[in-house]
C-alpha cells in the first residue's frame, strides 16, 4: 500500500492495521511427533496452508515452559520454550520459516501473574524475607482467614495460604498463577528486559494476557458479597485501578517503543472514556480486544451457568457503539472467536441455522468493520462447539470451577453440565480438523482432548480446493481486505452504521475519499426487503449465486454482500 493517504483522520499508516492475524492455540493445532499434543514442528509444517489462506502474523497462544496448569498461562521459566512444544532453535527456525513467507510472529505475553513453579516464586515462599517474596503479592491472614473475601476468576478466593505461616499470597486467577507485584521496580526491570529478550529475536509483537490486572486496590479491604459463596469479584479491587497508567507507560517506553512491533492488549474493565490512553497514537498498545460484544451472552459477574437472552439488534448496538468509540480515538482488534470463547456460530446463530451461509454472512460481518482482523484457527474452515457428555471430558481450568460454581447454586449435575457445555473454553480448544483420516490429522496417536466427531464433514482438506467452501470464503475476504482496489477503504476508510430501522440486519458504510463500500449482513433465516436509496456500482461479494438489485433488494436468510456504491 502506498505510504502518502489523504484520508479523514489522516490516520497513521501502520503494518499491523493492514495485517490480518491467526490465532493458534499450539497445544491443539499440529502434532509432529505423536505424542498427542501440538508442537512448533507442527506448526511449521502448516506455515504453506495459513500462507495459501492469505494471513501475515501469527500469535501463538503461550509456548514457554509452564506446568500447563491453565495451558501456558502459567509460566515457570519466560525464557524457554516447553517441551512439549519443542525447543528454543525450533522457535528461532518457526520465526524464520514465517519471514520467509512474510508471516510475522507474535507470542502471548503473561505478566501479571507467573506460575507457582517459577523460581522467583519457589524461592519467594521458601524464604518470606528474601527479595523475591516481595515479587509476589503476600499478605497477613485476619483472623485465621484470608486478608479480603474476594473471588478470583475461576472461582473461590484469591487467596492461598501459605503453608506454616499466617501468610496468604493472592492469585487473580488459579491458585498456581501468582499475581506478581508490579509495585516492585526490580520485578519491572526484570519483565522489561525479558520482553527485549524476545523483541530482540527478530518476533513482530505480542498479545498481552490480562494485563488491567496488573495494578491493584492498595487498601485491600473487603467488599458486601455478590455471591452465595460470601465472595466479591474480584475485578472491582483488582481491575483497571486508577495508577495502572503509570506502569503501562512505563512498559511501553522501556520495551514496545523501542521496536517497530504490535501490541494487541487483553484489557478488560477499559471504559470507552478511558480508551485514548490505551489505544490513541501515543498509547499503550496498539490496539485491544473490546469484550462487549463477545459476552453479550454472558451475566455481569461472567457467569456461565446464568447466561444472558440477547438479540441481534442489541448485538449491533454494542458493535456500532464499540466502532464509534474506537474511531474517535483510535484502533481496534476485531475478533468472534478466541481460546477463551465458545465457536461463534454457534453462539452468534440459532442451531437450526448453521449452515454455510450463515458462517460465511458471520465471517463478512466482522471483517469488513475498522480494525485488524483475527482469525481464531479452525474459524476458517466453520469449526463448531464440542459437546462433552462427561465433566471428566473437560480439560478447562475454569470449565470445573464453573461447573462447582452451578453445582453450588443449586442446579443438577445435568443441568450444570448442560450449561457449561455452551459456554466452555474446551469448545475452541479441540483438534484442529485437517481431513478425515484417524485423528483428523491432527496426530498419529492419542490427542490430548477429545476430537469433535463432526471432522469427517468439517475439515480443511475438503474445503482448500473447494471454490463454495467456508476456507475460499475466508480466503477471499482476505484477499479483498488485503490487496485489492478496495482495501484502502477497508482498512483506513471511515466506519458508519446503516438500515438501523431494518430488524437483525447488520449493515454499515466504509468511506474514504468519496469512495464508499456497504456491507449488508442479514441475521434474519427469512427473506427480507430492504430499499438500499442509492445506486449499485458493483457487488464485491455475495455469499449467495444470486441477488436481486432493484431499487428495493431481496435479502435471503443468512444473506451477505459487498457493494460499491
Ligand atoms: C487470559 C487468557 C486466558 C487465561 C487467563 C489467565 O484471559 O486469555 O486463557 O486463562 O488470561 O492467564
Ligand atoms: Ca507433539
């Protein structure tokens, strides 16, 4: 793309706002030795496959050496790569393999907490003087009880007693993730030059893993419950705290500004008020993931079990009101499925309307917005949720403390089940379905998680070649996205919603220029009429063979189109 662009905001031309980003969660993506689990060998072997689909970065979900407690999320050494996954020269020759291909790599960043396993945290409980104790969040028990009620993340407190002592060291999330003290400078500098580690090997960036955790509440006081538990969320003492700023700025001008890298921020509890500190030119990161919209079905505490009735009219709401904000200020990830979600078909569709068409109308909708779009591996070939008939079947931390969590409320194991099954992390964490031999040709041997039996039909091997699938679809709103007369428009061109009066109809204007694109997406598993007031120049895109273009268009159920008008 040319560097000179006379446009509305005389937006900053950047690479990562031209880039399109694939999430592999490694563990599930390509197993090269048969030991069951995915591997960076595997991943290299699929660098030709993501290449032909049209993406330019990578994120890699958490690969360095970790007890795998929350799957990498809980890191016990941030300079090596685990095992299992393969070594530090397999790392050095993925990012390698990837350049030559002009694929950028970005790995997960996970500071707030480390694992439990970690050495600063062995020596830090081994000794409650040493330097490292104070790395770590440790504080006096009241009472024989924990020093707040509140409840951490996947569920009971945060708070874990150490062993012989009065002593309790909190944990945002699971009790082997220990929050690290980011009050202590020295645990700054040693994070900071960690990242320089990494940035130094030639990686493109990093997603950065809860990091509106990282500053908390320094009264550390107990708040009136929220729950029958006698527990409160946690986010309210320990999420987006005023001061917080001072750290991120801080993070960004010792690491982040020194490289020409992205930085895609898990920041929760950000409001649209706040957000130009965060993502405006000079801001913390490049850009961060919005969840307004990706939990819309879930209840304020984020609950499972007491999931939340919405429409599509409040869907649209939410995603106008987060490209609205996000446009005043700055930029924005756009994303329907991660590691953390369920697949969104299924959580966007009815289950009687999954089909083609409504994965691809899903896929159109989402990735003509402004922002950089990431695709979450197996989205491209329409993966589905993976029913577990047993909670045993379940791998997911945070799947069995929802569970307990409903089982407490009162509902029965069926029910429980039922529910968490909607809604668990497991659902995106499955195999990848590469074709229909043994396995899906994710491994030889025994995965490590169940496969979802529909891969016979939903796989990438029968898809690539085949012009009418999920993959060319994905593939082709790449290609349009990335290089074609329209990308300026689509990438740097001005958002604005449109048909607002139409019901379930998620229609919107990109403009740059005086050049405009609309893009019409129809929730609706009916025909439905809309007058489009304005002249056809050319239909970009239809996931549909046919469309009627008088004055007043014929959208069919789970219809989608690109027009320039
Ligand atoms: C983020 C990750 C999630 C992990 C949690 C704790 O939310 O996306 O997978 O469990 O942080 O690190
Ligand atoms: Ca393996």
């Amino acid at each position: 793309m040319e560097q000179s662009k006379d446009n509305f905001l005389g937006e900053a031309i950047k690479w990562w706002k031209e880039a399109v980003v694939y999430q592999i969660y490694p563990k599930s993506f390509c197993d090269s030795n048969s030991d069951g689990i995915g591997d960076i060998k595997g991943i290299i072997s699929k660098l030709d496959y993501l290449k032909y689909l049209g993406i330019n970065v990578i994120w890699i979900s958490p690969m360095y050496k970790s007890p795998m407690a929350d799957n990498g999320y809980d890191i016990s050494d941030y300079y090596q790569i685990d095992e299992k996954f393969g070594t530090m020269e397999d790392m050095d020759n993925l990012i390698k393999q990837a350049k030559l291909r002009n694929i950028k790599i970005i790995m997960d960043l996970v500071v707030n907490h480390s694992s439990d396993e970690h050495i600063w945290f062995k020596k830090a409980i081994k000794d409650l003087n040493s330097k490292y104790a104070d790395y770590y969040i440790i504080k006096d028990g009241i009472n024989n009880n924990p020093p707040t009620n509140w409840r951490s993340i996947f569920g009971g407190s945060v708070w874990e007693k150490i062993e012989n002592t009065n002593k309790y060291y909190l944990h945002v999330f699971a009790k082997k993730q220990p929050d690290l003290n980011w009050e202590n400078a020295e645990l700054r500098e040693e994070i900071y030059k960690m990242i320089n580690f990494w940035l130094d090997k030639g990686l493109g960036g990093f997603r950065i893993d809860a990091i509106t955790y990282i500053k908390k509440d320094s009264e550390f006081k107990s708040l009136p419950a929220d729950g029958i538990d006698g527990l409160s969320n946690v986010d309210k003492s320990c999420l987006n705290q005023s001061g917080i700023e001072v750290f991120l700025k801080e993070l960004k001008t010792k690491t982040f500004d020194k490289y020409d890298c992205m930085t895609v921020a898990e920041a929760p509890g950000v409001p649209y008020n706040n957000l130009d500190k965060f993502i405006s030119d000079d801001g913390f990161f490049s850009m961060i993931f919005d969840f307004s919209y990706a939990d819309l079905d879930l209840n304020e505490n984020g609950e499972w079990y007491k999931q939340a009735d919405w429409t599509v009219n409040q869907l649209r709401e939410l995603i106008f009101k987060s490209q609205t904000e996000v446009q005043k200020v700055g930029w924005g990830a756009l994303y329907l499925e991660n590691h953390d979600q369920p697949r969104s078909i299924n959580k966007y569709v009815p289950e009687q309307d999954i089909s083609y068409y409504s994965k691809t109308m899903l896929a159109t909708m989402y990735f003509m917005l402004r922002g950089t779009p990431f695709i979450y591996q197996g989205q491209e070939i329409g993966m589905e949720n993976c029913i577990m008939d047993n909670i045993n079947e379940f791998d997911d931390i945070s799947t069995y403390g929802q569970y307990e969590m409903a089982l407490k409320e009162g509902l029965n194991q069926r029910d429980a089940l039922k529910l968490v099954n909607k809604r668990s992390r497991d659902n995106a964490r499955t195999p990848f379905q590469w074709n229909n031999d043994n396995n899906c040709g994710f491994t030889d041997s025994k995965p490590w998680i169940k496969i979802n039996n529909n891969y016979k039909v939903i796989n990438a091997k029968s898809q690539i070649d085949n012009p009418n699938s999920v993959f060319s679809f994905y593939k082709e709103l790449i290609s349009i996205r990335k290089n074609s007369i329209y990308s300026d428009i689509l990438i740097y061109g001005y958002i604005e919603p449109c048909l607002t009066e139409y019901d379930n109809i998620i229609a919107y204007k990109r403009t740059l220029n005086n050049k405009s694109l609309l893009i019409i997406n129809n929730f609706n598993s009916k025909n439905i009429s809309i007058k489009l007031e304005t002249d056809i120049k050319n239909i970009i895109l239809n996931n549909y063979t046919n469309f009627r273009n008088d004055t007043i268009c014929d959208f069919q159920p789970y219809q989608s189109v690109i027009i320039e008008i």
